[in-house]
C-alpha cells in the first residue's frame, strides 16, 4: 500500500471515530435530557397534561361560567359542556385548587349567593345577571398547572412560606398564569384560614431587592445619564447622610462598568446610576413605571404598593431605592415593569379576563390598553442587552441553550413591622424576573419565594427554576432557538 493510499484510510479511521464519538455524545445529551424530563420534572408534566383541558366552574342557575383559555391553539377556543345546576346546588370548581386565587369562589352574603376574591368578585355583576354571562380567561390551564407544580417544587425544597409565580404576554398585558402558595380549593373554601384567599400577586407588598436596579438603570439610560459601558470606581462603601451602603459581599471591585453593575449586581453602582440621574427624574420613572399605584388589573383587592420615602427629602431613601430597599412593590406591578422594557417600552394594563360571552350570544373581547411609555424603545434595547449579559455572564444563570434570555434576581431584607428595621438571621425574599426571547419575548416570568431555609440568594435558588419554567414555555409556544 502506498503513502498516499495509507494516508487517505487513515483519514476515513479518524472520521469514523470522529464520528462515533459525536454519536455517543449525542445519545447521551439525549439520555440526561429524558432522563430529567422523566425524573426530576415528572410531576409537572403529569400535572400539565392533565390541565389540557379547561376548567370551567359549572354553573349555578342565572350565574356565568369561567373559562380556561388554550393559549398554543392559535385563537382556538376550548369550551366545554355546560352542566346545568339547579339553583341549589353549589358552585363547583372542576380543577379543585387550580388558579384559585384567580378565580375566587361564590360564597354568601348573608343568604344571598356572591363572588367573592378573584373574578367571581371582580365580575360578580357580569357573571350573576339575569342569564349569566360566561367569561373566558386569559389564564391557560396548561401553564398554570406546570407553574403551580414548579413552585411547589421550590418552596418544599427550602422550607419557603409563601411563594408567588406570574406568567404574562408582555405584548398585550394578558396574565398566561398566576400562582400564589399557600393555596386553597374554592370547592372547600369554608375549610381554610382566611390568609389561605390572599392572592400575594396583587394583595401583598414587598421590597423587591437587586431585581429594582433594572429600573434604576432604565431611568439612567434614558436620561442619558450613563451609557452601558459608563465606569464608576466601586470601593465597596459609601455614606449617604451618615448611613454606610455596601454591596451584598462587603467587597470592592475596583472600576466597573454599568453593564458590570447589573452582572455583579452591585449595590454602590446603582446608587451611582440613581445619583447621575437626578432625585427628581428618578422619582418620574419609579411613578412611570406602575410602582406605588394599582396596576387597574382586572382581580380584586389590589393594592397600590409604597414609594412614600421617595416623597421625603433625604438623599438616602433614593439611594437605597436604587437597589431596591426602602420602598415595597406588587409582584404584579414588577412582572408588568419587566415586560415593559421587553416589548419595547410600553407599559401595559394587565388583564385576566380575555372575553366575556353574553348569553345571547355576543362577545366582548378585552383590547389591550397601554398605561404609559415610561422608556424609549432604544433604552428599551440597550437595557434587554444588558439584562441578557446578566443571565450569560452573572450570577443569575437561568440559561436555556438556544436561547437568548434576559432576566435579574433580586434578595431582599423583610422589614420588621413590629420593631422597625430588618428582620435578623437568615430570613430573606427572593426573587426572578426575566424574559424571552430576549429580543423578541412572547412572554415575561416572575418568580418570588419567602424565607426559603439554608440559602441565601436568589441567583442559587431560583435561577434553576427560571430556566425550567422558559425551557416549557419555548417549546409549548413552538418558538424556534434564536441561538446557534
């Protein structure tokens, strides 16, 4: 055998082991990937297949059903039968604990038949008239019941109290799914303390943490107060009024840029952010953006938040603001800020209710309205940008291969309402907030968990679960990798 021939099989060896080798490897990534979707995410899929279907509360005499909407079948709308009910018979909610703090229950007033939480009380008047008019969600029954699978998951894995995840379209404001822990069967409802009908997305407030220096730094870019490659000198410390603010790690990291600042998330940067911005300008984009005022989301008992130190003259209230502490938000209003920046800069109403049918017939759909533009579309970018290198290169990792994803965690204190200040030990909230595809997001996710045991920041322990819940969501929408 000649050279040449000897080199030409030598090459073919090397191709076929080369060859081989990306077979096994292949079948291997495909193994872990059914291994995990077989063990560790059983349940939720379990519990999202079973959600397939809608669930309609079956109806009372003259009262409307709700529905479920199927997000995925392109417009397709999923109406079941309707069991008609004589007038004493109870309201029954077929899915038993699914959504309920969206739904409600009908409870009594008095001897009289009334919703009561959720939309059966937002809607009562729609839902009891005369004939009963029926209402079709925004909520997918789907996403709804993997969502409430995932933070059961998380909050029995650290011991969590309560727990909250949204999932909305950030184009038009629509609630794909809302999830609050501990929960309750409206079927039962009488069997359950009266803090189990708190819907913590739009009835509780919180101070957000870290996930608050995205807004900081939307405010300072659109000023044009910093660019993303704007440095600062970080020593670790600064005095404002007397008080010492660190970052969360007591360390200095030297000059930084402001794309740094949101991947290291350090807390003397956005102070530096919030003070090139101007008290003032930065108390218009807190107010632009939906915080200390409600939402109009259509669920009752919403509250409106607290920005109250941001009407005090002290330096210091903005400069804790800037990363989150001193002032207390809604789940609902910091999902609604996020998708704000991720469509582009408008601030949309969020809504839970996409139609209500009228017994005759008729049909009134809900037309997304938007609240305010509180950033331009170019910060919008130059922020999404930012928010997509904290998920690449900070420690909020809640990648999805194939994805751009943007996103930021926040770890806040839990002030002490019985003796001022923060409560001791290890006793935080944590929380999630991202989008994707980054660029061009078919929907925005938060995550919130409180007092979760044995770990300290949310970049560990709901990072992971981010990931889970944008991993499901992709493939349910089909939406195709935006990355190599």
């Amino acid at each position: 055998m000649g050279p040449h021939n000897k080199t030409k099989k030598e090459n073919g060896n090397a191709r076929l082991y080369v060859f081989a080798i990306c077979l096994i490897v292949g079948a291997g990534l495909i193994s872990y990937r059914l291994f995990r979707l077989t063990v560790f995410e059983h349940d939720a899929y379990v519990k999202a297949a079973q959600a397939q279907q809608v669930f309609p509360t079956l109806r009372l005499s003259g009262r409307g059903t709700i529905y479920g909407y199927d997000q995925s079948a392109k417009e397709k709308r999923l109406f079941a039968s309707i069991k008609k009910e004589a007038a004493s018979v109870l309201r029954f909610y077929p899915k038993g604990s699914l959504a309920a703090h969206v739904l409600g229950f009908v409870g009594y007033r008095g001897h009289e038949r009334v919703g009561q939480y959720g939309v059966e009380a937002y809607y009562d008047d729609v839902l009891n008239s005369t004939s009963g008019n029926d209402l079709v969600l925004t909520i997918d029954p789907t996403i709804q019941s993997y969502v409430e699978a995932k933070l059961g998951e998380v909050m029995k894995k650290y011991s969590s109290s309560r727990g909250t995840v949204i999932v909305q379209d950030p184009t038009s404001g629509a609630i794909l799914a809302m999830a609050s822990s501990p929960s309750f069967d409206p079927n039962r409802y009488q069997d359950f303390s009266l803090d189990r009908y708190i819907n913590s997305a739009v009835q509780e407030e919180y101070e957000p943490g870290s996930s608050m220096k995205a807004i900081t730094m939307a405010a300072a870019l659109d000023t044009g107060a910093v660019i993303p490659d704007t440095t600062y000198e970080d020593t670790g410390l600064l005095e404002i009024n007397g008080y010492p603010i660190r970052n969360y790690n007591n360390e200095a990291n030297g000059v930084q840029t402001m794309r740094q600042v949101l991947e290291k998330s350090l807390n003397t940067g956005a102070v530096f952010a919030q003070r090139r911005t101007g008290d003032d300008k930065f108390l218009n984009y807190v107010v632009g953006f939906g915080f200390g005022q409600k939402t109009g989301v259509d669920l009752s008992g919403e509250v409106d938040g607290n920005i109250s130190n941001l009407y005090q003259p002290q330096q210091v209230n903005f400069s804790t603001a800037a990363f989150g502490q001193g002032i207390a938000v809604t789940s609902l209003q910091l999902i609604n800020a996020y998708s704000a920046i991720a469509n582009g800069g408008k601030l949309m109403r969020p809504y839970v209710v996409k139609e209500i049918v009228h017994a005759g017939g008729a049909v009134t759909s809900t037309k997304p309205k938007i609240l305010g533009v509180p950033i331009k579309e170019r910060t919008a970018s130059t922020l999404t940008s930012m928010l997509v290198s904290v998920v690449d290169n900070g420690f909020d990792q809640g990648r999805v291969a194939g994805y751009d994803v943007a996103g930021k965690t926040g770890t806040a204190q839990i002030p002490d309402k019985k003796n001022g200040g923060y409560l001791e030990g290890d006793q935080y909230i944590h929380d999630f907030v991202g989008f994707a595809p980054a660029y061009a997001p078919r929907f925005t996710v938060l995550i919130k968990i409180e007092k979760p045991q044995g770990i300290k920041f949310a970049s560990r322990s709901l990072s992971p679960v981010f990931a889970d819940i944008a991993d499901f969501l992709l493939r349910y929408f089909k939406i195709p990798p935006t990355r190599r």
